[in-house]
C-alpha cells in the first residue's frame, strides 16, 4: 500500500577497526564490513559538552541531509546514516579515505600540486554549484588518497546559504589565515571560500619552497584581502584554469568545423539568458541530455524543440527564437566529438561554448515594469 512504513527490522553488524579521532562535536572510527570486505568511516554524534547534545542535534541532521544532496568524485560520499532522536545522538556511515591531508601530500608528491589545485577547486565548484558554503577549511578536511585523488571532508559546520543567522560561526573556524576584508562587512560567501583555499595553496607552497605551481597570477586574484578586487567565484577560475590549460590541446580541421556549426547554431536560436542563470557544467549530464534529444528526433531534419537543446547548457531562465532551426545532423555530429574526447578535451570544447554563450544579451528581470 501506498505511503506504507517499511521497516528493516534485521540488524547489519561491522566490525571494529581502529580509532580515526575525537573531535569538539563527536567520534569517529573506522569500521569493516565483513560480507562485502569493504571499510567504512562511522562518525558518531557526541559532543564534548553534553549540554550541547540537544543544542546541535539539528546540525547534524542538517550535516546528513548536505552529503546526501552531493555526488562528486572529489567530496566523500555518505553511504548511510542512523538517528536516534531520543538520545539526541546518530551515525553517519562514510566513504573511507586512505590518504593524507593535502598538506603532507603535496609535501611528499611536490610533482602533483598542480593536479591537486585543479582537483580542489573542482571540488568547491561542485559545492558552490549546490549553493553549500562549507565554511571549515583547513588542510585535514582536504585529504589526498593514496592513489592521488581529492576529497573534501567535514561538513559538520557547512549548510544552505543563509547570511543573516548565526554569521559569527561562519567565521570563526577559519582564523588559521588572515582574515579578508569580508568580515569587515559580515560577508561570508563562495568569493569567501575561494580566499581561504587561495590561502590554503599559498601556505603550502610557501612552506616547501615549491617553484613548479602553474598558476601563481591566478592564487594572487584568489588571496585578495579585497571582497572586490577577488575573483568572483569558483567557477569563474574554473574557466581560467581551462583556458590556461587548453595551450597544450589541438584539434584537427573537422573537429573544429564540427564545433563551429554547432556553437553558432546554439548561440542563433537564444535570444537572451537572466543574469541569474548559470551554465551547466556537468558534461556527463549535458551528453546524457543531448542523447535524449538525438533518440527522440532520429527521423526529423532539424529540431523540433530549440528549448530542449539550450537546456541542456543553461539552468535558469532565457528566451529563444521559436522560428530558428538547428540541423539534427549538427547536433548529432557535435555530440559525437563531444562524447569521445578526452575529460580535458572536454573541458576546453565546453569552455568555448561558454565564450559564444558569453556574447548573448543579459536580461535582468528586476528592470522589468510589469508585476509578474
């Protein structure tokens, strides 16, 4: 029946490993599972001071909710979680990180700090791209697995953006580093965020004398004191990064002339895009959307639907010409090329695109007269 309550009412026992660590709001352990030979971290709500058990309950619950909305191959993953409201405590189940934090890492690995810098802001691009703030950075919450892979860890104090409550939080756990002039004016955003990652790279590089860092003009636009002299987010030096990358990259004559059909055929058919509107950056989700689009116009000529395609590339709101048409031809060619490129062939295709979408007229709906 519809809306029934299942219930699991067989118990799953792990075994006990060793201690991880003790910290200010709980412990953490690891643990086995023995049928499938997999280890997990368990984190196990428990304040320090137990009259703060009731008191941030509501926090980490909030933390749970935050690492199931993220799936990114640079965040842990959480597998599963147990509440036990009455006691005012839980368990979080987690992926297991065999590793170091980014610090020793890069210490040890001083040939892979560029890699580990690309791997880190793409990591709070996918935070900042799920409007998460997560407002605790330091290198023990950047770990580095031992076969080279970024994961961000420790949400416990990170949440939906919301400025205006309990701003003091949000500030205190990051005096590790100079404070930026944002807290002159009580701002804490991604520019935020961006500062102390920049401060975080700066320090590491500074400490090991390390003269191998591919992208020193852009840590400077990223340790700014100044809330508007800073980079404005993490995508925007993702961007950077991909064009400063992108040196290295060719492509052949019918690659481009494939790209080119498609990119113009794309920026024709959209009239504007709100200021608000953000471009996709997922491009395994942009060619599982362009399939779709193929699958369901294989007998057309040319595109029945323009919205569907500029969806694919934009989330949020803009205006198209309803009498334009886009060859299904060209949009099959360039998903072709698009699909089997490599990732960093990827980043530049995606990268250029963006740079047509660029030219198109920005609409800002709050200069319009009319109510709704």
């Amino acid at each position: 029946m519809k809306g029934k309550l299942i219930q699991f009412i067989r118990t799953k026992d792990f075994k006990f490993i060793e201690e991880i660590g003790q910290g200010g709001t709980g412990r953490t352990v690891l643990l086995e599972d023995e049928i499938i030979n997999e280890r997990f971290v368990c984190k196990k709500y428990s304040p320090y001071f137990e009259e703060h058990k009731k008191l941030f309950f509501d926090n980490f619950k909030d933390e749970i909710k935050l690492l199931h909305l993220l799936y990114h191959k640079n965040i842990v993953r959480v597998f599963n979680y147990y509440l036990y409201p009455e006691e005012y405590t839980g368990y979080i189940l987690m992926e297991f990180i065999k590793g170091q934090n980014v610090s020793t890492f890069l210490k040890e690995n001083p040939d892979k700090l560029n890699d580990i810098f690309k791997q880190t802001i793409d990591g709070f691009l996918h935070l900042e791209t799920s409007k998460i703030l997560h407002r605790d950075i330091r290198p023990d919450n950047i770990l580095v697995s031992t076969d080279g892979k970024v994961k961000i860890i420790d949400f416990g104090f990170s949440k939906k953006i919301d400025f205006e409550s309990d701003f003091d939080k949000s500030i205190s756990l990051n005096w590790r580093y100079n404070p930026p002039n944002d807290f002159e004016e009580k701002i804490y955003d991604y520019r935020t965020e961006l500062y102390f990652i920049g401060k975080l790279f700066e320090e590491i590089i500074t400490e090991n004398n390390f003269q191998n860092f591919a992208y020193k003009e852009l840590l400077k636009s990223m340790v700014e004191t100044d809330y508007n002299s800073r980079i404005n987010s993490f995508f925007d030096l993702h961007r950077k990064i991909i064009s400063e990358s992108s040196l290295g990259i060719s492509f052949t004559n019918d690659e481009k002339k494939i790209y080119r059909n498609f990119a113009k055929s794309l920026q024709q058919i959209i009239s504007n895009i709100n200021f608000e509107a953000e471009y996709v950056s997922d491009i395994e989700q942009i060619i599982k959307g362009m399939e779709e689009i193929h699958k369901n116009s294989i007998l057309e000529d040319t595109l029945q639907n323009q919205n569907i395609l500029a969806r694919c590339f934009i989330k949020g709101n803009f205006t198209y010409w309803k009498n334009g048409e886009i060859g299904i031809d060209i949009v099959y060619n360039f998903l072709k090329f698009l699909s089997s490129s490599s990732k960093e062939r990827q980043k530049v295709i995606l990268n250029n695109l963006w740079q047509r979408l660029d030219s198109i007229q920005r609409h800002d709906p709050t200069e319009d007269d009319l109510p709704f």
